[in-house]
C-alpha cells in the first residue's frame, strides 16, 4: 500500500506511517525472525516514498530493537524481544525464603531480573488510588515506586501505594527491597492477596516513564491499574505498571460459565 502526504487521514510523517505498517508484521509474525526484510528498492516500491524515507522508517525499527542490519547492507528481523506477561502470577506470595515471583517467572531462561527501589514515601495518592483503597479526604498512604530490570534493561516501571494503618510499622514503610516481595509480607501479616482487578490502557508516556524506561520513540506504553484485595474485599494495594508497549503483551486466560440446562 503506497503511502502519501494528500488526502490522507493519518498525520504522522511518512517515515512514522511506513514503520508503523512493518512493526505490526513483525509483531504479528508475517515478517519472521531471522528473515531478511525486503530490499530498499522494493520498499520504496511497495510505499511509493524516496529512499530516504525508508531509510528514516527503517532506522526507527532499529532504535526500537526490531530490525539489525546497517545502511547499505540486508536488513534483518531481530528474533522477537516482545514477551508474553501472565498478569495473575505477579500477586501470588512467594514461598517462604524465595524471591519476589516476578524474579522468577518473567526473565527467559540465561537472563537476570533486578530491582531497583526508587522511592518510599508517606504521599496523598492520586484520587484514583485513593478511591480505590477506600481513603478518606486527605488520607495518605505509602508509595514504594521500583524500576524492574532485565539484564539490565528497564522492563516495568511499578508504583504501588499501601493504607498507611497497614503499612505503619513493617517493612513496607522502610526504604529497602522486601524480601519475597509485598504480596508474600502482606500474607504473613495476615492480608492473604485473594483477587486483583485490572485496568489495562495504552498511554502517551510521562517524563519519567519515558527518561526511566529509556524509550526509544514517542511509542505509547502499557498502562495497567492494579487493585488487590483480600479477605472480605477489603483492599491492600493499589499499583501503577508500566511497560513499553512494543516490547509486552498481556495474556488472560478466561472460562466461560457452563450453560445449565
């Protein structure tokens, strides 16, 4: 489909146009791992722009960590660095002694998965947190925000926010990495995690998200609302998760209620 500046509904600069086309047959598998992309002639070709143009929607493709390859030479597709996310593992308790599930579950097989605590603080939530755990006016509750690494690269920017009445005290408040994580010390004080429900958005990233995340381009990010609730639904936790959004995908594994007769 060939691209063009009149009569067009999208915007966006050619360039941006042509590498949106490609990413999504990346991502959806038309274009392989390993394979070689069509050449610089074939594209200008196929999208009717200047080899510039390809050049520049190609370049993009490269900085996001999709294509290898250099000017002049064949272009390759990277195998693929999206991963698939079980949101549910995440709020289930460590066993005692072991890490926080998310070191465990979500770095592939010879990768290493960090923490990185950024911030503990007594804050006023934002009202969607604040609504959600149920605090009064001017109610304040503890914010541990943490940047998750994986071989060293940023993966998910996480802020979660605790009732201050629950956190007073433990080691929630204490500016230092929980060993086995929040949901294994919340279980042991008694608040077991027994659901979580999520929002999932597309979101134009923030500063932070974007400096803290080292985003390639102007790509929006996953934005997932978690709220965890324990025995008689009182709520725990509220959390913010943040992911670049042409590195992740979410995965929910549904069943649908038998029909009785």
């Amino acid at each position: 489909m060939k691209v063009s500046e009149e009569g067009s509904a999208d915007p966006r600069p050619l360039h941006q146009r042509i590498a949106a086309d490609l990413r999504e047959e990346i991502l959806s598998g038309e274009l392989l791992p390993g394979s070689t992309l069509p050449s610089t002639q074939q594209l200008r070709e196929r999208f009717g722009v200047a080899n510039a143009t390809i050049q520049k929607a190609l370049q993009v493709l490269k900085d996001e960590g999709m294509l290898l390859g250099r000017a002049g030479a064949n272009v390759s597709v990277r195998e693929h660095r999206q991963r698939t996310i079980q949101p549910a593992i995440t709020i289930v308790p460590a066993p005692p002694g072991q890490p926080y599930v998310w070191l465990t579950k979500v770095p592939r097989p010879g990768e290493s998965g960090a923490i990185e605590l950024l911030e503990v603080a007594e804050v006023q939530p934002p009202g969607e947190v604040a609504g959600a755990l149920g605090l009064p006016d001017g109610g304040t509750a503890v914010r541990r925000s943490q940047l998750l690494r994986i071989n060293g690269e940023p993966a998910e920017l996480v802020t979660s926010y605790y009732p201050i009445e629950l956190a007073r005290g433990t080691a929630m408040m204490e500016n230092r990495k929980i060993k086995g994580g929040t949901p294994r010390l919340l279980k042991d004080m008694g608040y077991p995690p027994r659901k979580s429900v999520d929002l999932v958005s597309a979101r134009v990233p923030t500063q932070e998200q974007y400096r803290r995340l080292e985003l390639p381009s102007d790509l929006p990010v996953l934005r997932t609302f978690r709220v965890v609730y324990s025995d008689d639904e009182r709520p725990i936790e509220a959390t913010v998760m943040v992911k670049a959004s042409h590195l992740y995908e979410l995965q929910y594994e549904l069943t649908g209620e038998t029909e009785s007769a």
